[in-house]
C-alpha cells in the first residue's frame, strides 16, 4: 500500500514539476492600435527549452478562415502575399526565451487583423492572439501610452497603472475604459471606467493630454495578467499597449507537500526494510558449540544481543574391574537457551 501511495505521490510531483517545462508561445499584447503608414511589430515568445521545432504566424480577418503567412525553424520561409520588406521576422535571442517577433511596414486598412503565433510540433500550441487595430489618416488622432510592464510585486501590493492620453482638441468627450486580459480568459473584461475624464486632462496649443491613474490590489494570480486602458472615440475604441502586472515567484505550495510526503513515505519503506532485515538476521545466527557459546549479532540500531548456552558434560564412569573400555566420545545436553530481550 505505501508502495502505491509512493508512485502515486512521485507522479504528482514530477508531473507538477513537467508544467514548468510546457511546450508553446506567449504573445504579451493582445491589442495593438495602429495608423495608416506606421510600423508595427508583433511580438511572439517561444516557451520552454530550447529546440528545432517551427513557429508559425497566421492571420485571421473577422468572418475568416487564418492563412499561413510565415513558417521558421532555421530560417524564414515565407507564403505568397506575405514577403519582405512587407512582412519580415525580427529573432530575438534571450536567455531564458527566444523571440520570434512579426513586423509589419507601411500598415494598410486592409492590416487590420488578428494575428495569431503557434508553436508547431507534433500539434501546433497557440498563442492568445494580438489584434492589430487601424486608423485612417480622416480619424481623430489619439494615442494612448502605457509602461509596458511592471516590476514583479508580493501578495497583497497594491498597484497604480498609470494611462497617457493624447488627442487634439476639438475631439468630444472622452470615454476611458480599462480592461483585464488574463491567460485563463479568451477575451479581455471591462473592470473600470472613468467618470468626469475632462477634468484630468491639460491644454497645449491645439491638443489636451489626459492621465489617467488605476489602482488595484494584488492578492493571488488571479489579479495579474496585463490590464489595458482603452479610449472611446468616434465609435471607435482606441487601446493601450498594455501593463503586464505579475507575481514574485515563489515556491508552489502543492510542490512543498509533495516533497515533504515523498520524503516520509521513502523513510517510512527503510524503517521497514530495517525492522525484516534485523528478524531475519536473529534468525539466520542462531547456532550450537560446545561449552560456552556467545552468538553475537548486530540489529539495525547497533544493539548487541547475546545468546548464552550452558551445557553439561556426561561421561561414562569407569569401572573398577575388569579391562577398560575404550574412551567414548562425551555425550552433550544442553539444559538451557536463554536470550535477553532487546529494546
């Protein structure tokens, strides 16, 4: 029964190990709000240890089927209506991970897409996708800027978010939004919205810059992911980059209880094997000599456990006539065994 309880335990525990190491991509900005002529780039992470296995981007439009556009694995390979200088891949090396980011130039209307990273090996594993939002030259020029990331807190810090807002001054009122994307999530929530966003906002010359400030406390991972600020302007909705808010690492708890019971029960199966090794010796060394025999033997606490044996001697009295027999050999009874107990 430990035995079981023992493989069922080091399963769990390698397997919650073997999570660190998953296979796939993370794409950090699922929003990225773009101009006609700007250049954009897609940013795309392989996760886990380093291979030869392909990262592929597709594009999906709404209402569409994705297309391939470019296949790498040592070098790019390109599909038709997807070829440099249009759209080429920047390789970012890092220690930890490898980037494999898709850039596009002179963005179009047409642009305007969903891109989605995989990770292709046996399956293709994708990433969470990065909508490419685009504006015309006619549309009311906004931009919102955010830091991209913050440094990773503790449980239970609180954190200010903080949202750059640009725009020209004959825009109409302003609608800020922010929103949460988690990896759990297939789609970003609303979980704030601005009142009275005019009042935070400064004039200069022909164009008003608004900050907009958001605080939210950290209490599990349940609160991280990125979270986006988002401007509502002309019936459009105009998104941040995004603020990535993480935890510390720590130790999973899971995995301290599994160490600790792998650890008993591997204890638990030498205390066993002690105690049948330690009977079956007494067993095994039980023997008998002539006069007075000590058997020693050891336990598996060092413990010396004698066996003393008292023997008797009898031998044949010689008669007082007659010729003498010749010597018998001395007849042995042992009358007694006896063993002390050993604590």
């Amino acid at each position: 029964m430990i035995m079981i309880a023992l493989v069922w335990i080091t399963a769990l525990f390698f397997n919650k190990i073997d999570c660190t190491y998953r296979k796939g991509v993370d794409q950090l900005n699922p929003f990225i709000s773009a101009v006609v002529g700007d250049n954009v780039t897609l940013q795309c992470f392989r996760i886990g240890e380093v291979n030869t296995d392909s990262i592929v981007w597709y594009k999906q439009k709404v209402g569409q089927k994705p297309w391939v556009m470019v296949t790498v694995q040592h070098e790019p390979k390109y599909e038709n209506d997807f070829n440099p200088p249009k759209f080429s891949i920047e390789q970012e090396k890092k220690e930890d991970k490898d980037g494999f980011h898709l850039k596009i130039a002179n963005v179009e209307p047409s642009d305007e897409a969903t891109y989605y990273c995989g990770h292709r090996d046996f399956l293709t594993r994708f990433g969470n996708g990065t909508f490419l939002s685009v504006a015309g030259h006619g549309d009311v020029k906004v931009s919102v800027l955010q830091s991209s990331m913050l440094n990773p807190v503790p449980a239970g810090t609180s954190v200010t978010l903080q949202c750059s807002v640009l725009f020209e001054s004959r825009t109409a009122e302003l609608q800020v939004l922010w929103f949460k994307a988690a990896l759990t999530q297939s789609h970003p929530q609303i979980i704030y919205t601005h009142h009275n966003s005019s009042l935070q906002c400064e004039s200069e010359s022909s164009k008003q810059t608004c900050v907009y400030n958001f605080s939210k406390k950290i209490l599990s991972l349940n609160d991280t992911g990125t979270y986006y600020c988002a401007v509502t302007v002309c019936g459009k909705l105009v998104f941040g980059n995004g603020t990535r808010v993480q935890l510390e690492r720590s130790v999973d708890p899971a995995v301290i209880f599994l160490a600790v019971a792998l650890s008993v029960c591997v204890l638990l199966i030498f205390a066993m094997v002690c105690i049948i090794s330690s009977q079956f010796k007494n067993h095994e060394h039980f023997g008998v000599s002539q006069g007075s025999v000590t058997d020693e033997t050891l336990s598996q606490d060092c413990v010396t456990a004698e066996v003393n044996y008292a023997a008797l001697n009898f031998t044949e009295r010689t008669g007082k006539r007659g010729r003498v027999k010749r010597r018998q050999p001395q007849d042995i009874i042992y009358s007694d065994v006896r063993r002390p107990f050993v604590t």
